[in-house]
C-alpha cells in the first residue's frame, strides 16, 4: 500500500546522481568555455580547437576591452537603465497593484480588464515605435525605461498577493488615522518582501539583457546599452578603435568577444544570490495566493 513511500534503490539513486551531474556540466560547458576563451592568448586560440583551460592566461582582452570608453560607457548606461528602471517599473506596479486589491476602489474591475487585455493582445512594433516617437523620447534613455513601466503579468502577481493580506491589517492601520500610502509603506510593503524582490529581478534581468528595444529607439552609438556592444561584437565582429595605439596589435577577436560576454553577463550573476532566498518563496506566494 505504501510502497511508493520505499526508500530507492543504490542503483536508483547513483542513476539519479549520475543524471544530474551529466545535466550540470552540459549547462555548465557553455560558461566554462567562455570564461577559458577570455582568458587566452592568441596562441591558445590558434593551436587549439576548442579550449577548456588556457595554457597561457592573460588578461589582455579584459584590459583592452575595458581601457575603450565604448564598452564602459555602456556599462554605465546598461547600470542607468537597470538600476532607474527597476525602481520606476516597482513603484508603478506596487502602488497601482495596491489599488486594484482593495475593495470599493471605483473602476477596479475596469482597469483590471484593461490590464489583462493587454496580455492577450500586445502592441506591435510599429504601434510602439508611433507612441514612443510622438512622446519624443527617440534617442533618449527614457524610450528605454517608460514605455515598458509596468508589466501585466507582473501586477496581476503582486495584485494576487496584496489580496491575500487580512484585511483587519489595513483596517485598523487606517482606524488609527493611517492613510493608502502609509499604510502601503508600512503594513503592506514589509509583508511583501519575498514578491517584490522577485518581481524586482524579474524587471532588473529584463532591463540588463534587453537590447532589441535599443536597437529601435537609440540611433546615438555613444547611448548603447552593454547588450547592444556586445551584439556589435558577437555577431558583426566590431572592433575597438580607441583602446590601443597603432603599434601594439589587439587581442584575437574571439578573446575579445568573449570578454565582453563576460562581463556583460557578471552583474547579474553577482546580483541574484542576494535575492535568491527571495525568489522562490515571493513568485510562489504572489501567484497561489488570492
């Protein structure tokens, strides 16, 4: 009756293992090569074919990608972006979520028909490209921050979770005389730790890996994010031109290349453990609830 409960099998569980170990190195391989090849020296990347661990390590791609101001200068524009962006998509979303969840709010079911339409039926480019041209926000940072403000999917999540609160909470912070905005900041935002922080790197990852968005509003080279120079790299073969002088010779281009996928993709690598503990328990609860 309650076999499914046994214990498995030795041979059960060094399957299980040898599974799991084979899945972590393939996801694993793709990383490994990558950093390996940043870290060569032209002569590993020429005498070899595919290169795990780098006979001769040098930092000579890292130093010549980060001396170009093209690459820091994205650098610096892709933190802009993540770091302003996040901030603007959480505190739209948050308080607009706040009111969609309380009740007797005047057009709440509107609204929130209105929100959930524009999952199912998503702007095209043009569309898109229209609004953000008549706004004038063309060649401007902002083209690439307000236009996505505040995702569907992501209000209904915190939406879901607001409403799971005991409403004697609210009620009796406002018999106390605590207005919606007190009682957001202080009642319903420390409850809502876990949801908020998912939803924070949910929107921080899009903002850092986001370059199609760029593609179409930012005309001006020097307003590229990071993604954008590394799509110049990856697959136009773009050069730097400003990081050497004429007698020294740069670095193989795959070295290159790969620096710059490295260091493009560290941030949020060293970004998510601090959420991590976050992330299950928030996207978990903001969507089960309610």
């Amino acid at each position: 009756m309650y076999h499914w409960m046994e214990k498995p099998s030795f041979l059960s569980r060094w399957g299980l293992r040898l599974s799991l170990s084979l899945i972590t190195l393939v996801m694993l391989f793709p990383f490994v090569y990558v950093l390996a090849v940043s870290f060569s020296n032209y002569q590993d990347v020429v005498s070899k074919g595919l290169v795990i661990f780098p006979t001769h390590p040098t930092f000579d791609a890292y130093s010549y990608v980060l001396k170009s101001g093209t690459v820091t200068n994205s650098l610096i524009i892709s933190l802009f972006i993540t770091v302003v962006g996040t901030f603007v998509n959480l505190a739209l979303t948050v308080t607009m979520a706040y009111g969609l969840s309380r009740r007797g709010v005047i057009g709440r079911g509107v609204i929130l028909a209105l929100v959930l339409f524009t999952i199912l039926f998503a702007p095209g480019i043009i569309p898109k490209y229209l609004v953000v041209k008549q706004l004038g926000l063309i060649d401007s940072l902002w083209s690439l921050i307000l236009p996505g403000a505040i995702s569907a999917f992501n209000l209904v999540v915190i939406r879901n979770f607001f409403m799971s609160l005991p409403d004697e909470l609210i009620e009796s912070a406002k018999l106390d005389g605590a207005n919606d905005i007190r009682v957001l900041w202080s009642i319903v935002l420390p409850l809502s730790k876990a949801v908020v922080a998912a939803i924070g790197l949910f929107y921080g990852v899009s903002h850092w890996n986001d370059f199609f968005d760029a593609i179409l509003y930012i005309n001006d080279a020097a307003k590229w994010p990071v993604q954008l120079v590394l799509r110049q790299f990856v697959l136009q073969g773009s050069t730097l031109t400003d990081t050497l002088d004429p007698n020294q010779l740069p670095p193989p281009p795959l070295t290159v290349q790969m620096a710059v996928v490295v260091i493009a993709t560290v941030p949020i690598l060293v970004v998510y453990p601090f959420l991590q503990k976050y992330f299950t328990k928030g996207v978990l609860t903001g969507s089960i609830k309610g």
